[in-house]
C-alpha cells in the first residue's frame, strides 16, 4: 500500500511536465528526497547508506516497474471480483 505523507500535495503529471525528458531523473530525484527523512532517523545513516551501496544503480526505477505492474494487476483483480457481485 502506497499513500501520501504531505497533507497538501499534488500528483505530477508527465505529459504537464515537458522538460523533463527522462523519467529516471525525477524518479531518482524522488528518492533521494524520500532518503533523506530516512537519513535524518537517529542512527539509520549507517545502515541506509551500506543498504544502498550493495544495490544495483537502477534498483529503485526497476522496483518501482514491478510494484507498478502488481498493483495493475491487482486493481484488474478487484474490478472483475467488482463486476461479478454487479457493483
């Protein structure tokens, strides 16, 4: 499950974002926003940044992939449980 941290926040979109011609780079840039209120937890400095040295460059876009096409395939799953109970 995935949901929100900010109370006020946006989704981006893309298409809106024409500058940006690589996703990888807002996608990395995500992260490393999300490590750094990783890295600011007491004592967790140490262990992320082992974590992340033994990770491969592309791990997070390639997580990210996976994660995304699963919950596809989940939401497909529920629409058809949905539309065998007539909802």
């Amino acid at each position: 499950m995935a949901r929100r941290l900010a109370p006020k926040n946006a989704k981006i979109d893309l298409a809106e974002l024409a500058d940006i011609k690589d996703e990888r780079r807002l996608l990395y840039a995500m992260g490393y926003e999300t490590a750094n209120v990783h890295l600011g937890t007491k004592g967790a400095a140490k262990a992320v940044l082992a974590d992340l040295d033994k990770r491969e460059e592309d791990w997070l876009y390639d997580a990210t992939k996976k994660m995304t096409k699963s919950t596809l395939a989940d939401q497909a799953d529920w629409k058809k449980h949905m539309d065998k109970q007539g909802q």
